[in-house]
C-alpha cells in the first residue's frame, strides 16, 4: 500500500523583491523599524528573516549577525544625519542664524529617530560598531565636521577652531539627547521642547551677532 506524501508548501518572495543585493537593503530598512518601534536591544534577526519572508542564512549572506546589522542602521543614519545638516552649512544670511540652522537640524534628525540616536549615542556602538564603517559613512562623518568647522572658522582664530567645535558638536548633541528622552521638565509637548533647544543654540551663538 502506498500514500502520497504531502507537497511542501514552500514561502515565496516576491519576485524581483531581493535581486541584486536588495535583501541587504530590506533587512537594514526593517531593523531601523524595528529600533524605532522596540529599541535596539530587543532586535531578532529571526523576527527580521520572518517578516521578510527570508531565512537566517539568507540574512547572513549579507551580515555576519545582529552586531554587523546594528552597525550598519547605525552607520547608515550617520548619512541622514549629515544630508539633513548639509543644506544649512551653506545657507546664505547671518553666521549666527546658519549655526543655529545646523545644530537644530542635527536635533530635529535625532528626535525624529530616537531609536537610531540612542543606538548610535550608546557606548556599547561607539566602542563596538565591528569593521571600519564603509567610505560613505566616514566621508559623511567628515563632511559634517569641515562643514562646522569652516564657519566657525570665519570668526575664531585657527587655534580655537577645534575646541569651539567640540563646544558646538556636544551642545547640540547634548540638547538632542534632553529632547529625545523629554527631560525638559518646564515644557510639556516634544515641540515645545524643540523650541526650548533652538533657545539654546540663540543664546549660544548670541556672541557671533555682535
């Protein structure tokens, strides 16, 4: 006596959904999702292949696990960061008013991904980010930084550059974190608390309008 044996049903990707190194694109547009969504902690390469449709192998053909995929949302938003700070780095107008352009352009992409912002602000990522982040993300990283130091050079001597960058990148930074964790005490409303920051920088910069 013979029995058929059932067909296996096997899960299809879309066709054409992941040719050409797309998958790779998909997991990163997926995990930056997933850290908006959980947190950074709680991301599954399973949970990224099960909602993809796509095995952990498949997956692992383009990262070699859940750090190098950390990495990698983490690099990649280093790059938004740096687009959404480029178009005010050369705006014409007052020295002052394009400082206060950038730095609230670096706290508004923050607040907007605080998911991304406290991966990236985290120690463990500064300290562990795996391989060299690839030459788009260091060529990001360093436009940002030419692009600061460039104005602030129009009105501090070269020696000084350097700290009064720190002192801009860090209140920026700084102000970026107290958004995205709402530790501003005296406002009540996440815009409200933009406002509150782009205070901050107006009286930073105040001495560059003479």
């Amino acid at each position: 006596m013979t029995s058929k044996s059932s067909p296996r049903k096997s899960r299809r990707k879309p066709s054409g959904a992941f040719h050409h190194g797309n998958l790779r694109e998909a997991v990163l547009d997926a995990a930056g999702e997933a850290i908006e969504a959980d947190g950074a902690r709680k991301l599954s390469l399973r949970a990224l292949g099960r909602a993809l449709g796509v095995s952990d192998a498949a997956i692992h053909r383009h990262f070699k696990g859940r750090d190098a995929v950390l990495a990698a949302v983490g690099h990649r938003g280093v790059v938004g960061l740096a687009a959404a700070m480029s178009e005010s780095a050369d705006a014409p107008g007052p020295l002052a008013d394009r400082m206060v352009a950038m730095g609230m352009a670096y706290v508004r992409y923050c607040h907007a991904h605080p998911g991304w912002f406290r991966l990236w602000a985290s120690r463990d990522f500064q300290e562990g980010a795996g391989d060299a982040p690839p030459a788009e993300v260091l060529q990001a990283g360093l436009s940002m930084t030419e692009s600061l130091k460039r104005n602030l050079a129009m009105v501090h001597p070269p020696e000084q550059v350097d700290d009064q960058f720190r002192m801009f990148w860090g209140l920026s930074h700084g102000l970026a974190g107290l958004v995205v964790e709402r530790a501003f005490r005296l406002v009540e409303t996440d815009e409200e608390r933009l406002e509150v920051a782009q205070a901050a920088l107006h009286c930073a910069v105040a001495p560059l309008r003479g």
